[in-house]
C-alpha cells in the first residue's frame, strides 16, 4: 500500500462522527458535498463529473471543497469510509463477520446509484482499491488487535487474495441488480473464506 494512501487513511479515521462544533460543521459540509456528488452522477458519469458541478450544485465555493478533499474521487472515498465506519464499527466487540457484512451489503443497496457510478471508475484513486485497501488493513489490524501481534505472511497473502475476491464480488452483484439478499450475499462471502483464514477467524470470535 503506497505510504500517501496509508495517511490519508488515518487522517479519516474518526472524521464520521466527529462530536465536537468545528468537526460537527466540516463533516456536515462533506456530507452537503457527498448528496451534491450523488445529484451529479444521475446525470453524469464520474469521469466526467467537474469540481465546479459539484461545488454548484451543493452551493458552496470551490475552496470548501479544497479544504476537505484532495479531488472527486476522495470525496467519493470518504463516503464510503462513512460506510464501512457503520458497518464494522462494533466487529470484534460482539458482531460478527458476518452482521457486519449484512450492514455494508445494505447501505451499498441503500446507496445503490452512488456506489455504481463510484464502482464503475477505473482512473486512479478509484473506489474498487480504496475498498481493497480499508477491508484488508482492518481485517490486519483486527487480527493484531485480538492476537497480539501482527498477522503470519501467509495469512497477510490469504487475506490478500480474499480482500480482492470480495471486491470483485460485491461489485459484480452490485451492478448485475443484487439478485442476492444481503445475508445470502454475506454466508457467499463467508463461504469462499480460506479455511486458514476461517479457523483464525473462529478462534478470535469474529465468526
């Protein structure tokens, strides 16, 4: 994971649900920016969607939105950090895998246009490695955090594998209409789990 990606990461962390005034107003602006971006790409592709459609369209100068984001495609990434924040928040202190899973399933359901369109992206930054990158460092850190150490090289390279292989699925049940439900979808994901991997899981009671 290239080192910029890695702080940008850290620097998120939090941001959601920031419960003090300042924090309250920036991520209210981000919110603003993130229904302005969903509004655009009813129309638009990503790929084509300007800083300044999307600072017109919520109302605000391009400057608020250079404050917050780097560029289009960090708004998108943030937005879907928001997600992941809600889906996994409580993975490792009660929930499981797998209810965790259902939740990510169902905001991107809830979500459907926006995650399609941000899905679809294939310029840099896009929101395919961005999920890539947020499930397998917290399911890394997850696994320090309940061992004690950091995970085997081993299973850093199965999680690895897995990590893209979920990607790759949930994008393709996104965009050929979710036949699936989200818990069908999730015990899918679980099932294609390495068994290395699912016998560490177990152990640690995330699944």
């Amino acid at each position: 994971m290239q080192r910029e990606e890695h702080v940008l990461i850290e620097m998120r962390k939090g941001e959601c649900h920031d419960e003090n005034e300042m924090g309250v107003i920036t991520v209210n602006i981000k919110y603003r920016l993130a229904d302005a971006m969903k509004s655009c790409m009813k129309t638009t592709s990503v790929e084509n969607i300007t800083v300044k459609q999307i600072v017109e369209t919520c109302g605000v100068s391009r400057q608020s939105f250079y404050r917050n984001f780097i560029d289009k495609y960090d708004l998108i990434n943030w937005y879907f950090d928001c997600l992941l924040d809600q889906s996994f928040k409580e993975m490792g202190k009660g929930e499981s895998i797998r209810e965790g899973l259902i939740k990510k399933f169902q905001y991107i359901k809830e979500e459907k246009l926006f995650f399609t369109a941000g899905f679809k992206g294939d310029e840099q930054n896009n929101l395919k490695e961005h999920d890539f990158i947020m499930i397998y460092e917290f399911y890394c850190g997850l696994i320090r955090e309940k061992t004690g150490a950091p995970p085997e090289i081993k299973v850093r390279k199965l999680l690895e594998m897995y990590c893209i292989a979920s990607v790759y699925m949930t994008i393709q049940w996104l965009i050929k209409g979710m036949k699936e439900s989200e818990e069908e979808l999730a015990d899918l994901m679980i099932d294609a789990m390495p068994p290395m991997l699912h016998s560490l899981f177990r152990n640690i009671n995330i699944l």
